[in-house]
C-alpha cells in the first residue's frame, strides 16, 4: 500500500477515528487487533508474519499521516521480548526513521525473557540504540497499555512522549523482586501506576483511563509531533481573551482557559500532574502544530522553580528537535525562593531551560500577559535569549524585580528617614517613579519587546510572527532530561 499522506488529515479519517470504533466499549488485548484499532480503518499493513514471535509491526495512516508502529503480545509469555521479538522492533523503528514517520510503540511486556539469557539483554540493547539514533529525526511515542517491566519500562523512558492507560503499569523491578532484595510490600500500581508516573515520577507525559482512550490521545499527539498541519489560516479575533486575566492584579488565576482561547483547540497537555506551575501544551494555532510553554499562577504564584524547569526544558528541547514552533506565554514573578529549592539544584535544573531556550533553532515567539520578573524573565525565552519576536499585553511590566520590591531596596534610607504620616505617600510615589522607568515603550524602544498588542489581536499576531520565520529545527537528540 502507499503510505503517501494526502493535502491535509480531513481528506481521510479524522483525528476521532478512534472514538468512533469505541461503541463496543472492549479493548482487544493481542498486538494485532490494537495496531488495528491504532491505524486508520482499512490502513494497518502488518510488516510482520504470525510465526509465533510475541511482537508485530504495522505501517498504516493516523488521520492521514503516514507512521509505524510495533505491539507486544500478552498473550506470548507476558509479551516478555527476546532476541526475535526484539528484531521486530528495532526494525520497526529503523524503517520508521528511514521513511521520516513517527513510531509509536504499543507496550505490554514483562520485560527481557529470561530463557534467552544475555541474548535477550543484547536483544533489548538493539531497541536501545535504535530508539537514540532516531531520536530527533522522527517523534517516538510509547502507549503503556498493560505492565511494563524492565527494558519494557526504559524503551519506553526513552521515546518522547508516553502515555500510560489506566491498566498500565511501569517498573524497573516488580513488587515481588523488591520484597525479596529490601523487604518493602508495595503493589503493582502503587510501585508504577498512573499516578505514580504522572505526579511523582514524570515519566508519564499523559495519563488516561481505558485503553481505546489511550490510543486515542496517541493518535492525536502523532499528528501534533509529525506537524500535520489542519486548515491553516490566520485566527480571527478572539474577543474572550481581553477577560482571561483577573482585574486585581495581585490575584491568582488558571491559565488553561487563556490557553483555551489562544489556541484552535485545547490540544493535548503534557505532565499535567508534575510541576503545574508551567504547563507545557501541544496544540493548533491556525491549523499549525505548535508547542506552549505557560506560567501557570494559579500554582505558586507562577515562580519557576527546579522541577518547573526541567520540566520546561524537556518540552522545548523535544518541539525543537521535532520542528515545532513554540508559543511561551509569560508570567512570571521570579523563582521560587527557598532552602528547599536551592538544596533541590534550581541552579543546576534552572540552568537545563535556559540552555534549551538559547540553543533551540525553531522559530518560537514570546507573549508577556501580566509580568516578568528578574532571571525568570530571561528563562522563559526573553529577546537576548534568541526569541524570535517578544510581545506584550498593555497589562504587562517587565524589570528586574516588581516595583514595590524595587523601592524597598533602592530607597531604604530615604523611607526610613520620613515620618509614619509620610512614609505611605513617599512610597506610592517612588514606586509610579519605579515603573515609569520601565515602560512597555522604553522597552520597545530599546528592543526587548516587538510591540504591545491586545488581547483579541494575540492569536493573529503570533501566527504571523511563526509563519514569517519560517521552518528550522536543531539536529540533536531529545535526551531525556
């Protein structure tokens, strides 16, 4: 069969394909019939004969987009891997990244069989490797469909994006090995569960419920890694926007509904559970696949902080490597001070998104909504760090540190020496002085910001910004941070 992808996704199945095959409400658990329901209807061409080997391989159509993918089957020895199934597999992911398709690998496996000995460790070593050399060159996406033990769990690890279902479970060593060798009583899914992996962890990039939802949201997310693009035209005007902020400037808020109406659709929202305060996103912004990095208020204040920006850095190094454009959208009001922080390395993990932001190649525009603040400015893709345009809503202020803060230092003596009567009026006074220092026009004026743009006009701004940068990507690996 030609595996050509058409014009655009609509000119086949779309996205929900899935959804539509979900009435009969079972999920198949051989590796066939979940590659099946994974293809396009009509698409999925086994790569692979039925002789016995516990793993298959496709190709087929994802909403249009060509890709590959390989399954284990349970129903062979817990879907454990050996040299042969360990072939299949390697091979999948080598003709994907021959063919420039993403690779998705449907994962339900104890792991190494163990009656192969060092055949099947040498046999998973070949997963390994082929996994990094096309790391950066095609998306890889895991889907935990069942347990996950072993070089099962770190194939997955190594890919970039996993999604793990409900049932899902991942572990380097089972319950039963960890009660022999430390004597500790864990189960299965509080050892290597959902939430483990979501909150905990961050191994887990989305978790789901069933399975046939699981497949789903690959779907989806193969078409966003792959750049498929929809219907692409310039977003008209988004009024909602212009209320998306609260009207005391001090009060905290979600950004997900901003994200929401910046965004064709709300997209797919990467390690929800882990270090909320920055949400990282994969949607359409007029039909163009885009990543966004978002400081999120709601949750401390928005301060970056060591999880936040490895977390951030992982995003942005993958988008950057796939060819994502990204969208990062700013408010921001430090990092997160602390004992707690510095002894955690917020210098070492802080450090991680800034290189990220200064060495990624993909076009990547910048929106300042409420504040941005001291080295946390810098960190979320400010102009010196090679931002390819910065705006700024009219409620913006960018400095070095928020003006109330500012005057406390820089005018210490001078409010200490005034009488209680008029120490109030001498610091609103200084601190109008401190913000007019500032500006959003000396800003442009000297180059840090592009312009400051309303809130409706955003969504067409930023898409003119990407598409007159154009394409570029870096050609590194997406190391697992």
């Amino acid at each position: 069969m030609s595996l050509e992808a058409p014009a655009s996704p609509e000119a086949t199945a779309s996205p929900d394909a899935t959804a539509s095959r979900e009435a009969t409400g079972v999920a198949p658990t051989d590796a066939v019939h979940r590659l099946e329901l994974f293809f396009d209807p009509g698409s999925c061409e086994l790569l692979t004969p039925d002789d016995g080997v516990g793993a298959r391989a496709a190709r087929g159509l994802v909403a249009g987009t060509p890709a590959y993918a390989f399954g284990t089957e349970p129903a062979r020895r817990g879907g454990a891997v050996g040299s042969a199934e360990c072939a299949v597999i390697a091979g999948a992911i080598d003709d994907a990244c021959d063919a420039g398709a993403p690779v998705i690998g449907l994962w339900h496996s104890g792991g190494a069989r163990l009656d192969e000995g060092v055949r099947s460790l040498e046999g998973v070593g070949s997963i390994f490797s082929a996994m990094v050399r096309a790391s950066g060159r095609v998306p890889q996406i895991s889907v935990i469909l069942g347990p996950a033990a072993g070089g099962a769990a770190y194939g997955a690890a190594l890919t970039d994006v996993v999604i793990q279902a409900d049932a899902g479970r991942m572990f380097v060593t089972g319950p039963d090995v960890i009660r022999q060798v430390t004597g500790e009583v864990v189960g299965m899914r509080d050892l290597g569960g959902p939430e483990v992996h979501d909150e905990r962890s961050g191994v887990a990039h989305v978790t789901t419920g069933s399975s046939l939802e699981a497949l789903s949201v690959a779907r989806e997310l193969t078409t966003l890694l792959a750049g498929t693009p929809g219907r692409t035209a310039e977003p008209g005007p988004r009024p909602a926007l212009r209320t998306a902020l609260p009207e005391r400037a001090v009060r905290a808020y979600d950004v997900g509904p901003l994200l929401d109406g910046l965004l064709d659709d709300p997209g797919v929202e990467l390690q929800p559970g882990r270090a909320p305060n920055l949400v990282t996103r994969l949607g359409r912004l007029g039909g163009r696949p885009v990543g966004v990095v978002a400081n999120n208020p709601i949750r401390l204040g928005g301060c970056l902080n060591a999880a936040a920006s490895e977390k951030g850095a992982r995003f942005v190094r993958m988008c950057d490597a796939l060819g994502i454009p990204l969208v990062v959208v700013v408010d921001v009001p430090g990092y997160l001070p602390g004992v707690a922080e510095e002894h955690t390395g917020v210098l070492r993990h802080g450090a991680k998104l800034l290189h990220a932001f200064a060495g990624a190649r993909v076009p990547r525009v910048t929106l300042v909504t409420r504040k941005a603040f001291g080295g946390a400015y810098l960190a979320m893709n400010a102009r010196s760090m090679g931002a390819t345009a910065v705006y700024a809503w009219p409620t913006a202020e960018v400095a070095v540190m928020g003006a109330e803060a500012a005057v406390d230092i820089l005018h210490r003596r001078k409010l200490a020496a005034a009488t209680d009567e008029d120490r109030p009026g001498l610091r609103a006074g200084l601190v109008a002085e401190q913000r007019d220092t500032g500006t959003l026009e000396r800003l442009a004026a000297h180059g840090v910001l592009d312009g400051v743009i309303e809130p409706e006009e955003t969504p067409a701004v930023l898409f003119r910004a990407l598409e007159q940068a154009g394409g570029g990507r870096s050609d590194q690996r997406n190391i697992p941070l």
